[in-house]
C-alpha cells in the first residue's frame, strides 16, 4: 500500500503548529496590539517604503516590491512564531493601524558574559502618528509581557546615533546606554539596555 508521505507531513505540521500557545495579544487604554494578518500587508509595506520612517533603519527605504515582499514573509510566518512576536498596533477606537513593535533575537552575543543572545526590542510607526505617546504605550506593554512571561534578566535595543528621536524614546523607557554595535547594513550605533528593576 502506497503512503501519501505529503499529508502526513501536512497533518504533522497542522498538529505541531496546533500545539504552539496562543499569541499573546495586548490592550493598553488606547491600542490593541496583536498578531499580524495579511489586510496588513499594504500597511505594512507603507512603512518600509516610507523614506521617513527608513532614514535611519538598516539600508535605508525599500522599494514598493520590496516592502511587500518582506510584508509577505512576516506575515506568513506569525503564526509560527513562540516568544519572538511581531504586533501590529492599532488604535481601540477605529482599529486603524498604526505601527508595529517586535521582540527578535539579538544575536551579538559578545554583550553578554555568558554568550547568550539577548531579546531585541524594535518599532516603527507611521509619521502620522508620531509624537502622540502611542510608540511608549505600545513598547511599555511588549516590555511588560516580555519581563512578565518570558523570565529574561534584560531586554535590548539599538538605534543609528544620529536617530535622536528612537533614542529618547528608548531612554524614557528605562534603557541605557551601554556601548556600541552595528545593525545589520553595518551601520555604528548606538546599543541600549533595559534590566527589570530599571
């Protein structure tokens, strides 16, 4: 008898991805926080094709093809994400999308005694939406669950030295200064960190 290996496999991954917990989606007074969706692909892509937003991120704006694309890679692999999560922000109130805010793996692993790699804090918002509190809101609450859930000692974060707004913001959140890396388009900046008794 002939086994269909094919659906076996699907059926395994079915179950493996069933097994995963449920992802975590947050409230704060004004925002929802939760789990990527593909009707956000067109936001999100905005985002990385904005030159605004991208001044001072990686390689800088991506191409319209090449925001969607990426979108699309996010996206799709949301569901399977545990404890490293990407949520998209949107307000209580019209559930109109304004950011993202992400918890990814630091993998520079020189900025720990013990050679682990750390939990790295990332954001972006639409300029629109700038200045009004909701990037502190929505990374109070990512930094509340990582310290609550996931029983890490510190988070981190970095940004380009000349992207004084990121890290005021970054610094109002309890972080501090603690050296230099580079982001992955080799670019100096400066590296922060968040302990929980900050």
């Amino acid at each position: 008898m002939k086994r269909n290996h094919g659906w076996i496999g699907v059926q395994r991954q079915r179950q493996h991805i069933a097994k995963r917990p449920a992802f975590p989606t947050l409230l704060t007074d004004r925002l929802r926080l939760r789990m990527l969706r593909s009707r956000d692909l067109a936001f999100l892509a905005s985002l990385d094709a904005n030159p605004h937003v991208m001044r001072y991120l990686h390689a800088g704006v991506l191409t319209r093809e090449e925001a969607l694309f990426f979108a699309q890679c996010q996206v799709e692999r949301a569901p399977l994400a545990v404890n490293l999560h990407k949520w998209l922000v949107e307000s209580n109130v019209d559930k109109r999308p304004l950011g993202w805010v992400e918890i990814s793996r630091f993998r520079q692993a020189r900025y720990r005694t013990d050679g682990s790699d750390d939990l790295n804090l990332g954001f972006e918002f639409s300029p629109e939406f700038w200045g009004q509190g909701y990037a502190t809101e929505s990374n109070t609450a990512v930094i509340d669950h990582v310290f609550e859930k996931l029983r890490v000692d510190r988070i981190v974060a970095y940004a380009q030295r000349a992207n004084a707004r990121s890290l005021r913001l970054l610094e109002r959140l309890g972080f501090f200064i603690d050296g230099e890396c580079q982001d992955d388009a080799m670019n100096l900046c400066t590296f922060l960190v968040l302990t929980e008794q900050a």
